[in-house]
C-alpha cells in the first residue's frame, strides 16, 4: 500500500493488546509477542485519534492543527508510527 493509499484507510486498533496510562504514557501490551510500548505526546495523540477510527488522513491534519505544524511535514512521520503499529499488531487498516 503506497503512502497516498493509506491517507484515506480508516485506523482501527486491535484487539490483541492492553493497554494503561501511566503518569501521561500510554503502555501498551500486545498479547502475541508479549512486547510493551510507551506513547507519550505526539504518540499518545495518534494513539487517541485510532480510538475514534479517524483515516490516516484525518489524524494528520488532527496533529497539524494541535502541534501547529505543517500536514505535508507531518503526514510521513505519522505514516511511518502508523505502520509500525501495525507491524506491532497493534492497529490495521480498513
């Protein structure tokens, strides 16, 4: 899936994993591989935007209005996170 198809698939996260906010972090547990992450700041408000099952699109102009940042700057960092997360486990793309 190229960077321009993912802007517009909607993010959902899995099911597989638990998560907890710790003084401002979100930890994660994925069940399969038992790996935990942390989300802090920009992470944490990606992370809160796949909760609503925002597209790729739609979280990037989320953080570009919050962090008063530029979208096309900001659209490759979040592309590359998003991916991550999904290689994780830990959210797909519809």
């Amino acid at each position: 899936m190229s960077e321009t198809d993912v802007l517009t698939r909607r993010v959902r996260r899995s099911t597989e994993h638990i998560e907890t906010e710790v003084d401002g972090e979100i930890v994660l547990m994925q069940f399969s591989s038992g790996a935990f992450f942390s989300m802090d700041d920009t992470a944490r408000a990606v992370w809160h935007q796949v909760e609503d099952g925002r597209t790729v699109h739609e979280i990037i102009l989320h953080l570009a209005e919050v962090f008063d940042g530029e979208a096309s700057v900001i659209a490759s960092d979040t592309v590359i996170f998003l991916r991550d997360l999904e290689a994780n486990g830990l959210i797909h793309f519809e």
